[in-house]
C-alpha cells in the first residue's frame, strides 16, 4: 500500500493531514534540507523545522531573534528539496494578528504544510525553560482567526501550542487549549507537560482533538515511548533538536581529534562515505541529465 504522503500532487497540508489521520507519525527535526532528505529516505512520514534548531544554526539563543523571512527561506529550502510534508515553528506568529496572517502566507508559499503558534509574550522562551510569559487568552485566540482566515489552501494545518502549563497550571492549559480549538485550531500543542500522567490527562481532557506530543531531550517533560503516545492519542510526535544536538556532538568530537591529533583517520567510521553521500545528493542522476542535455 502507498505511503499517505506518497501522492506529491496534493498540497503538502493535505498530505500531512493523511499521514497523521491514517496512523500517528513520529516527526522528526531537520535543520537543513540534506537533513530532511536523509529523514525521508529512512522512512518518516513527516518533517520539522524547529525554530530552537534554525536559531541555533544561526547561533542565536530561542527568544525570537530570527525573523519571519529568515525561518520562510529555511522552509523553502527543506521543502525543496524533500517530497514529505514539512510543519514549521512559527513562534509567536510574529506580530499580532495582522502579522500573523503575513507570518502564514509566507509559510504557505514556500511549500510549507503547517505551522504552529504559541501563546507567549516577546522575549519568547523555549517551552522548557522558566521566565516565560503568556499573552491573553483572547490575543491568541485572535491569532489562531487571522491564520484560519489567511491560509489559501484548506487543508494548511494550523497548531495551537499553549506554554500555559509552565506558566498558570495544567488546568490552564487545558481551558486555553479549547479556546484554541473553538477558534480555528486543527491540532494542539501542550508544550512542558510534566509527567506521563499529565500526557494522558490531557489526551482524555482534549479528545477527540488530534494532538502533538513535543519529545524535546533535557526538558521538563519525560522521554515517553511513541507507542504510548500513539495509544494515549497523540497523533504527532515531535523530536525537534535531536538531530541537531547528535550532529553538534559528531562535529565537536572530530574537531577535537583534528586539534589534538592533526588527523581524522579515528573518526571516518562516524562518517557517510564520499559514495553515501553522492547518493543522497543524487549526484548521479544529475551528471546523467547534463550529459542528456548535450545529447
């Protein structure tokens, strides 16, 4: 049987909504277009552009320094370049509701399937650390309006993350994420949740909303198996800094060996080969056109 995502004629926000209305999908982060096609060649359903990874990338810390245009040309490129559906973080939407109308277009032309937003003030915060603040119920929902009203295509998926729960509670959380839904919101993000027991509770509290589960490493919530959020409802699961942070590890470790040994011969078995690497490239296929278009 095809893969949901499998038919690359349909808008890539019809396709995402196949892959997780079939069966949960495991979507992982991806930090650059190489990346997202090394995602998809494996396997996964789904892809993600995290902004904590594009800000990182750019080294700059996650509290809203990169700009709209900025995370709309790192899309384009993973889009390009990947026949998957691609959701993005749009943090906070960047403005208000005018902005966020702008904030989805952009995202939509560029070969996007979905973003979400999220209901912090400026300075943002990663969901997993203190100091964050929230913005009115009302402002949100007032978001969540302007980015139904200004998708072009029906089926761009539009996610509602509320950081309420690091911030007033879990009860907030859930009052909020109902909000969110009532006003236009296809599926739901309860950033920070703390325990397996809150995942749950919130999945009963919620249903039968389609929600997303953030498996962030080194947060407040715990590492859950997939299956288990599979079973509780979850129909995303998002590992948003994972390839990431293992990619930053490698590049140390080879640097310091390169510092320190003046060679890399101890690491070349940590690395794609010259062939492996061609192949994910499709170098060769691309010296077959050349060829064909010189006859």
């Amino acid at each position: 049987m095809d893969s949901p995502v499998a038919d690359v004629h349909s808008s890539p926000g019809r396709r995402l909504r196949a892959a997780f209305q079939t069966a949960p999908i495991m979507v992982p982060g991806v930090f650059n277009a190489l990346i997202g096609r090394m995602a998809e060649r494996l396997g996964f359903e789904a892809v993600y552009l995290s902004g904590a990874a594009q800000s990182a990338s750019m080294a700059l810390p996650d509290v809203g320094l990169a700009t709209l245009t900025e995370f709309v040309e790192a899309a384009r490129s993973i889009a390009a370049a990947t026949r998957v559906p691609l959701l993005c973080d749009a943090d906070t939407g960047f403005g208000e509701a005018l902005n966020v109308e702008r904030t989805v277009r952009l995202f939509e032309s560029a070969g996007v399937a979905g973003i979400h937003l999220e209901d912090q003030q400026m300075p943002k915060r990663c969901g997993h650390l203190s100091g964050k603040q929230l913005v009115d119920a009302e402002v949100m929902v007032a978001k969540l309006r302007a980015a139904a009203a200004a998708r072009r295509d029906a089926d761009f998926v539009i996610i509602a993350r509320t950081d309420a729960r690091g911030v007033a509670g879990f009860d907030e959380a859930v009052r909020r994420a109902r909000l969110y839904v009532a006003a236009g919101a296809d599926v739901i993000f309860p950033e920070a949740l703390e325990s397996r027991e809150e995942f749950a509770a919130f999945a009963r509290a919620l249903a039968p909303v389609p929600l997303l589960a953030n498996m962030t490493e080194f947060g407040r919530s715990p590492i859950l198996d997939f299956s288990e959020l599979a079973e509780r409802g979850y129909r995303m699961v998002l590992y948003p800094v994972t390839t990431l942070r293992a990619a930053l590890r490698a590049v140390q470790t080879v640097l310091a060996d390169i510092l320190t040994k003046g060679h890399q011969r101890d690491q070349l078995g940590q690395m794609l080969t010259r062939a492996e690497l061609y192949e994910l490239l499709d170098y060769a296929e691309y010296e077959e056109r050349d060829r064909a278009y010189f006859g």
